[in-house]
C-alpha cells in the first residue's frame, strides 16, 4: 500500500507542475481540484468536480491503519462573509471500505476493538470552509465530517479534517 500511495503522489505532483498554466488567480469558482485531505478517520487523496457554480460531487480515497475507505459527498457552495475567496460549504455522502483486525479509534469516544476484519459502510456529511489562496492554484479547507457507521454499528462520530488542494478553472 506505501508503493501505491508514494505513486499517487508522483503522479498529483506532475499533474501539478504540468497544469500550472490552468491555475485560477481569483476567487471565481473553480472547475476541478485534486489534493489530499487530512482527517480525524482517514488521510487520503480527495478529487472534486463542480457540476454547477455552486454545487460539487468529491470523492475522496482514504487510508487508516489497517483499512482503507472510499467516500462519495454531494456538497453545495456559496460565499463566505462577503469574501469571494473563501466560501462556506455543506453536504451529504456516503462511505464504503474495509478494516482489518485491530483497533478503530473513534474520533473523541471508546474505541472499538475487532478481532477480525468488517466492513464499513455509512452515511457521511460534511460542513466547512474553503479558501482560495489568490494569486495561485491551492485552495485549503477545514471541515466537520459528521458519520453514521451502519455496518459495524450503528453508532455516530464526527471528526475533523484539514485538505490542501490543486484547483482547476
């Protein structure tokens, strides 16, 4: 999995380089973005496509020990405090993925223990802000990202995370 995850990094890193003359230089919506996202369950790349000015469907691929997670969110935009560069986002998903034996760390609660490997399978929401750094092709974003684990549960847990992202015009 580390020879995969350092490849994905190669290839984002010349997409990059190579897509520099693409980057958006003001706070207009954007039409793309590729970057990772750094959160309370998993850390992962995430990719993002804007149907509409103001609506957006991102995927993210996330890895955690001894699992990985794939989460699909329906997210809408609109601006923040009147600043066109940072704008205000929510929306609702869903997550599939797989966890070996272990410990799942709950995000401010118990941790569950599994002796055996599950299947998770959810709903996920997310809530946050995005600032698009003017002048330059990175956005950043902070977001609450609320889950309702089904398979293994239910239970709910929310978590933080943090994302750095290539954006596209």
């Amino acid at each position: 999995m580390k020879k995969t995850f350092l490849s994905l990094l190669m290839l984002i890193s010349f997409l990059l380089v190579s897509k520099h003359s693409n980057a958006q230089s003001n706070g207009d919506s954007y039409t793309g973005a590729v970057g990772f996202k750094f959160g309370g369950y998993e850390d992962g790349i995430a990719g993002k496509y804007f149907t509409d000015k103001d609506i957006a469907i991102e995927g993210e691929l996330g890895f955690r020990q001894h699992g990985v997670v794939i989460t699909g969110l329906y997210e809408f935009y609109q601006v923040a405090f009147n600043v066109p560069e940072l704008r205000f986002y929510y929306g609702a998903g869903v997550h599939i993925g797989a966890i070996g034996s272990g410990v799942y760390q709950r995000f401010g609660g118990d941790n569950e223990v599994y002796n055996t490997g599950h299947l998770l399978l959810g709903v996920d929401g997310v809530l946050g802000l995005e600032y698009i750094i003017p002048q330059s092709p990175i956005a950043v974003s902070l977001d609450l990202n609320p889950r309702l684990e089904l398979a293994t549960g239910p239970f709910g847990d929310i978590a933080p995370a943090i994302g750095i992202k290539y954006v596209f015009k």
